[in-house]
C-alpha cells in the first residue's frame, strides 16, 4: 500500500536532546545508563535512538507521527488504534499509566505479560511447520551414519587407506561444503526476492530432491555430486528459517521459538537412526545394490514434502514485509499472530518505526550492506559473537558423533545392528534434551545456558575417549565407556549448544544486515561442520578414537573462555533494543565478562543476595560513573 515519499530527517536531528532519559523509570524497556564521561555521548544518543525511536516525543509529536503514518502506508482506518499503539510502544513498562487505554486494552496487555505463552495456533503451528524443514537435514546425517557401513564397500573406497578414508568423509561432508561456500550465500538474494516463506519453500525442495537424487546414484562421485545438490537447500533454510522465527515471535518467548530449529534437527537426527535400524537388513532386489542404505538416503526426503506442502498457508513475515512498504500485509500477518489488535498495532508501529531509523542510518552511511557488515563495529562484534557459537556448535565434536557413532561404537567391539542402536539411543538422547531449552533459554538466557553446559562437554568428551584407553580384552567395559561419555554429552548438548546458535545467531544482527549476517553464521557452521565430517575418520585413523576425543574436548574449554569474554546475553531483549548491546565496547564486553565468575562465587556459593547490572548499563572500572551499582545489593 501506499508507499508515498516523506522527508528523512538527519540522524542528529532525530537524536535530539537526551537529558530526559536518565529519568526514566527503572526497570523499563527503555532504561538507560547514564553518560560515561569517555567522550561517547553521540554514540549512546544513536544507541538509544535505535533501542526506541519513540522514547523522546511528546504525545503531541507522537500522535503527528501517526498521522504522517497511516497517511504513508493507506491506514487511515486504523489511525485511533494505532495512537494508543504508539503511547504504549513508546514504553511497554508504564501502559498502565495511559488514561487513552480502556480497561479492556490494559487487561489485554497485563494479560501478555503473565501468559506469555498464550499465542495464537497460527503462530505455534508456523513455527513448526517451518521448524520442520531442520528434519530433512538432521535425518541426512544420521542416515548417512548408517550408510557408512554399506556404502563405500560398494562403491570400492571401503578401504583402509588414506585415499579412501578421505573419499568417504569428501561424500559425508559434500552437503555442508556446498552450504559454506555457496548456498548460504544465496540466503540474502533469495530473501530478497521470495520472502521468507519463498525461500523456506525452493531450499526445502532442492534439499528433498538432493535425497531423492542420493538413492539412485551408482558410484562415490555420483553420490558426492547428489550431495552437493542437497546443500543447495540447507544453506538457505538454516540461514532463512530461525530469522522468520525470530521476527514473528513475540520477545518474551523468542529464544524458545527460534530455538525450534535446532530442537527438530535432533529430532530428524533420532528418525535418522531409526530409518537406519529398520532398512539396515533390507535385502537387494533384482537390478537394485545396496538397496538397505538407498532407502536410509531416501527416506530424508519426506519431511520436505511435508513443508513445502504447507509454508504457502501460513503469514510471511511482517518485519520483511514492513522492509518492503507492504504495511497492509503485514498488519493482515500480524491478525493472524497475535492474540489482540492493539498487540498487532504494537508491533506494526514500533517495528516500522525500527525499520526507518535503521534505513535512515544507512543511507547517512552511503556503504553497501556487506561492507557495513564489516567495518560499523556494532555489526562486528555481532559477526565476532555469532561466529563463535556457530564454530562452538561443531567443534564441541557433535557432528562428528552424529555421522560416525555407528563406526564408533564398532571402534569400540560392538556388532553392526548394536553400533545402529547404540546411535539411536545417541539421537534420542539429543533431542529429549533439547526440550528443557525450550523453557530455560528464556529464563536463564542463551549466554548462561553455553557457560552451563560447555564444562560437562569438555569433561564427558575426555570421558569417552578414555574409554578406548581399556584393554579390548574387557570389551564390555570399554563400550560401556564410550557409551556413558557419548551419551551424557549428548545430554549436555540438548539444552546448550543444541538450540543455542542458531537462536543466538538470528537475534544479534539489525534488520538491514540481517539476511547477510545470518548467511555468514551458518556459513561458519556449515564450514566447521564439513571440515569435521571430512577429517574427522582420518583423525580417528591417525590419532586413535581416544586421541579425536581429547581433541574435542580440549576445544570445548577454549570455547567456555571465548563465550565468556565474547558472547552478551540477548534474553529477553527486542530485536531493535540489542543494538544497544552490541554498541558496547569490545574491552568493556571483555571486562564485564571477566567479573562474572566473582559474581557467580559470591551469588551460588557464598549465597550474597546481590544481582548484576545488565551489561549495557554496565561501565568498567576505568570509565565508571556509578561504582555502586557494578555489584549492588538487592534493597
């Protein structure tokens, strides 16, 4: 609708006076700390501005505002509605105070803050819907776990040697090489052009078609090129699908949404295997070999199906739609995923509002989107962040496991149809114990959650290495080993690194970048992801199984130090108000970083009833205004 031209004010313009915001109420939406005294006062005005372009207006500027509004975007119709949306977007904390507001509205809105998840069935169902595209690629590694024992035999690279032992992690890894150095990239473009949902539908059919196309191949270099066809679809879908999540789901409950991805790759990971178990002793037939691993290939393909299917009955995102001045659309979105009008003209202003601050902001930059990625600091430490829970999230080892716990677990004396148990029981493991993240990331946080579960990685992955240090004369005891250390880290995954990433990754960049930023994350896993599928049966050769596990499980502590210096915590923030986060200096994330472990001894172990200040009102000892509050009693 409407897309008429109006006059973008200069940012200095926009920030105007800040002398009002200190007092703002405590514990709003749009509190802020005060000035730092370091020269920095212009910054925080932009950071604040970007958290709320409402927060300095009179009603009176405000209600204009409005009318400049739905005069743009033809809804004139919704202009009493989009007033009172405007009053409460400008702070969410103080509705209550708003004489314009009716009963009915403010219970509404009391109502949301008490029953967060009391959603629409729209909103739950697309969701999964789209969540669901993660089976297709969580089935195809662990159905090629269970092909690693039928396939390479065949296609004669079942050997010991170097040569095929590097073939045969060229195949596995084929889909992930293809997503790290093309397909992601494709996720911008795409978005672009066909929407979230458009995107969603061509990258889950190319992925089911890639597993369809795997089944009929008959040699190792046929199979590696259907692979790669497959990664045409996982790279944008994994870059595509926790965006749509994180731009429909309302904050309090955003983590758990997003996280959905990650909770139905394990999920896809445990069919896998149970593919595996049941076309493991399927016989060939006439004109047909290897007919058990062809099904396991095959079978990957029907949650696609089952997607493409159904993303065309669901809402596109209101936040692209917005991007692209179709504001009617997606306000009829919003209807559908929100419980409330005045909830759906919430989001429909504040998020447009959002949107041209940030548009106004690059424009005044004059830089291509991908250069800004790079070189406005806010966008790189965002790059920097998501970089290292991504990279986290395969060099904890799980992938590793997850394409080769069947020969693992042979490593370790166990039979073929025992190996393919003893990976399904892996599989179900990781995904039942995604499911406490899906009430914990947004209670205790996606940064507490890595910081949590990230020890117990490092430690069970020594444990299972070390099981392969028994004499093989116990045989039973070395796989229970194995077994235990496998499983209790998988157990540790779920909640952790699991679900982690990906929500993480699809939260910390702006709207203008966020496409870009987003395909260079999954990129990055996608990358580390094919190495380990690569290398990881040559470093099992090399190094002994014992040795790989070590090698995992060293790097798990070094991650545990890079998320703690590196990595803010994002709960409970909109998507506009981390950028206030992100504008905080690298050394004072560092600083803030390096204190929690003293504030975790004097919390959890000395049981001191202090709270910590969030960190984008935190100041380091160099720069601090108000020491009091670093480490402040509760009153």
């Amino acid at each position: 609708m409407g897309g008429g031209e109006f006059e973008k004010p200069k940012l200095r313009e926009l920030a105007g006076s800040t002398t009002s915001l200190n007092n703002r109420r405590s514990g709003s939406l749009t509190e802020v700390a005060s000035v730092d005294g370091s020269g920095h006062e212009d910054q925080k005005a932009t950071s604040q501005l970007l958290a709320n372009p409402l927060m300095n207006k009179s009603e009176g500027e405000l209600f204009a505002d409005v009318d400049e509004f739905v005069e743009r975007t033809g809804m004139e119709d919704k202009r009493e509605l989009l007033y009172k949306a405007a009053l409460v977007a400008q702070d969410r904390e103080n509705f209550q105070r708003l004489d314009r507001l009716s009963d009915e509205d403010k219970a509404a809105l009391r109502h949301e803050k008490t029953h967060k998840w009391n959603q629409t069935k729209t909103l739950y169902w697309q969701i999964f819907m789209c969540s669901m595209a993660a089976v297709v690629q969580g089935m195809d590694e662990t159905v090629i776990n269970g092909a690693n024992l039928f396939y390479p035999e065949q296609f004669g690279i079942g050997g010991d040697s170097t040569h095929d032992t590097l073939l045969v992690g060229l195949v596995n890894s084929a889909p992930y090489i293809c997503s790290a150095l093309f397909s992601c990239w494709l996720t911008y473009p795409l978005n672009r052009w066909l929407g979230r949902r458009g995107t969603i539908f061509w990258s889950t059919l190319c992925a089911g078609l890639g597993c369809i196309w795997g089944a009929v191949t008959n040699s190792w270099w046929h199979l590696f090129i259907s692979r790669l066809f497959l990664g045409l679809g996982i790279g944008p879908k994994s870059s595509t699908v926790p965006v749509l999540a994180a731009e429909i789901s309302p904050a309090a409950i955003r983590g758990a949404m997003a996280m959905q991805w990650q909770t139905w790759t394990a999920f896809g990971i445990c069919l896998g295997t149970v593919s595996s178990l049941i076309f493991q002793n399927v016989p060939d037939k006439p004109g047909i070999t290897g007919l058990s691993w062809r099904l396991m290939l095959g079978s990957a393909c029907l949650p696609a199906i089952f997607v493409c299917a159904q993303v065309y009955f669901t809402p596109e995102s209101p936040r692209w739609l917005i991007g692209k001045n179709r504001h009617r659309k997606a306000w009829e979105s919003l209807l559908r995923l929100r419980k409330t009008e005045l909830s759906a003209a919430i989001d429909l202003y504040y998020t447009s509002k959002c949107i041209e601050m940030e548009e106004i902001l690059a424009e005044q930059r004059s830089r291509n989107r991908l250069i800004e990625l790079f070189t406005i600091k806010r966008n790189l430490r965002a790059v920097r962040a998501s970089a290292i829970v991504m990279f986290a999230q395969q060099f904890c080892g799980i992938n590793a496991i997850a394409y080769y716990s069947s020969v693992i677990f042979e490593n370790a004396g166990s039979s073929t149809t025992k190996a393919l148990l003893g990976s399904f029981g892996y599989g179900l493991i990781n995904w039942v114990f995604s499911f406490p993240a899906f009430f914990t990331i947004d209670t205790f946080g996606r940064r507490s959650l890595l910081l949590f579960t990230l020890p117990f990685l490092s430690f069970f992955m020594f444990i299972a290495g070390s099981g392969f240090w028994i004499p093989s004369s116990n045989q039973n005891g070395q796989l229970a080993m194995v077994v235990v250390g496998v499983y209790f880290f998988a157990a540790f995954y779920g909640p952790g690194l699991g679900p982690v990433p990906f929500t993480y990754s699809a939260e910390v960049y702006p709207l203008q970048v966020r496409e870009l930023g987003m395909g260079l994350a999954t990129a990055i896993t996608w990358f580390w992801n094919a190495v380990n599928a690569l290398f990881f049966p040559l470093q099992i050769r090399s190094w002994t199984s014992a040795g790989a596990f070590y090698w995992f499980g060293g790097w798990n502590a070094i991650l545990f130090v890079l998320v703690l210096l590196f990595c803010p915590e994002t709960k409970a923030y909109t998507l506009e108000e981390l950028d206030d986060v992100f504008n905080l200096s690298t050394s004072r994330q560092m600083k803030y970083g390096l204190e929690s472990p003293a504030f975790w001894f004097r919390r959890y172990i000395l049981r001191q009833d202090i709270r910590r200040t969030p960190i984008q009102d935190y100041n380091s000892s160099e720069v601090k205004d108000r020491p009091e509050i670093q480490h402040r009693e509760k009153v």
